[in-house]
C-alpha cells in the first residue's frame, strides 16, 4: 500500500528486457529491446511497454546487466546530473552504496569527477572501491557521521539517500550548508538548515535510459547482480531484496 491504491491482482514489475513479438514505429519484430515500463506488469512472459521508454539493446550487454540498470541508474543519472547537478571535485555521499541505485550513483558520481563516499556494512567495502568509491564507512557504526565530517570538515556537497529511516537522518547531518540532499527513500524529519532537500521518484524516460546504456556500453557504468531466479521463484526473489541483504538488483529470468 505505499504507492496508493492498487486494483488487483498487481503484475509487479517496472523494467524489463527482451525481444520484439509486435513492433512499433522504428521498433521492428525480433529487436533485443529494454524498456522502463512506466506502469506494473514486468513478471510476465509478455508485456506492452510503451515505446517511448523502449530502446534497443547495446550488443556488448548482457540481458541481466541490461534488466539491473533501467531504475537503477535511471534513478541515480536523474538525481545526480538533472537534479543536483553534481559537478566535478564535488563531495558525494551515498546511502545504501552496495544496493542497486547506491551501486549505480556511486559510479555515476565517478564518472563525473565527484570523490564518493559509500555507506554500506563493513563486508561491501571492497566492492566500492572497485566501483570508485574513495571512501567507505559502516552504518552500523554509531560514529560514521562524525567520521565522514572528519574526511569532510566542511560537509559533502551532495547527499544521495537511498537508505532511508536513521542512516538517512544521519547523512543529512553530514551535507554542507547550500549543499543538495537527493531523497529517494523518504524525506528525513528534520533537514539542516540550509541544505536544499529533493525528494523524488525517478521517471526513467527514453532519453536517460539510452543515457544510461551507453555508459555501461562504454565500460564506465557495470550492473552489480546479486542474484538471479526463475520467474516461478518470484516470491523468493521478493523475499530477497526484502531482507534488504541483497548486493545489487535481484532480476528475474522468463523463459
């Protein structure tokens, strides 16, 4: 129920990869096609995806990369480059940096010349620095916040949040008067003064989900999989990225 009322039964799902069964305009039968649906209905052999928000394929990608990628990074390009406006030499802060849209911003925040710092559990800190995270601190070390304002004394420029709840809280603490806090997990209680909050829900449209595939066609944006089941073991899969232990997306496979 948090995303209002639903008629069922509800088809989850917002992102999808495959083949062509009925084309539209330049979309022809047969084309590897990913599409950000815009609406539920992604746990299914067949799905209508509208074609705005369908693109074709890189070949260099696999399927799975390719399924990781739509929100994900959808979510993370929106909020660090048409949101905040992330710059070069910026301090970025990353909630939830080994989750799927951390995972994404963290290198996003690379590849546009910002120094990451990723708020992960102690056992994911390998894992962003090989995305290029510059720093790494445990949340479930009470002392983070300071030691983040210890790295940065006058405080990050931008906050990515995707944790929400008490680490979210805490990040905002952390962001520098005049700095952005994007909020994708929900708005924190209480916001620094001076610090610029944006809330928001990504729309990942046709123009950024090409933006996003061709960072990965180029090398510079990588899908971190958790996992993969079949479509049958939907349940388990839910089950997954509800005990919130995943390390990157969880994709189903429809044969």
């Amino acid at each position: 129920g948090q995303f209002g009322e639903q008629t069922f039964p509800v088809i989850p799902g917002y992102e999808v990869v495959g083949v062509v069964i009925i084309g539209s305009g330049d979309l022809q039968q047969g084309d590897n096609v990913v599409a950000s649906l815009g609406h539920p209905g992604g746990f299914a052999q067949f799905v209508s995806a509208p074609a705005s928000r369908t693109v074709m394929k890189p070949p260099q990608i696999p399927a799975v990369d390719a399924a990781g990628l739509v929100v994900n990074g959808g979510t993370a390009l929106e909020g660090l480059d048409d949101r905040a406006g992330l710059q070069d030499h910026e301090w970025l802060l990353v909630t939830a940096a080994a989750g799927g849209v951390g995972s994404a911003a963290v290198q996003i925040g690379r590849i546009r010349g910002a120094r990451v710092i990723g708020v992960a559990s102690s056992g994911n800190h390998e894992l962003l620095r090989d995305l290029g995270a510059a720093a790494s601190f445990d949340y479930h070390d009470p002392d983070w916040p300071a030691q983040v304002r210890e790295l940065v004394p006058n405080g990050v420029d931008v906050l990515l949040d995707a944790a929400g709840g008490e680490t979210g809280a805490q990040a905002v603490t952390t962001v520098k008067p005049g700095g952005r806090a994007l909020l994708i997990a929900g708005e924190p209680a209480s916001v620094p003064d001076g610090v610029k909050a944006i809330p928001y829900s990504a729309d990942t449209n046709g123009p950024r989900l090409r933006a996003v595939l061709d960072l990965a066609a180029r090398g510079q944006l990588r899908a971190v999989t958790d996992s993969t089941y079949p479509l049958d073991d939907a349940r388990a899969a839910l089950k997954r990225v509800a005990s919130r232990h995943n390390h990157g997306r969880v994709v189903l496979l429809v044969e």
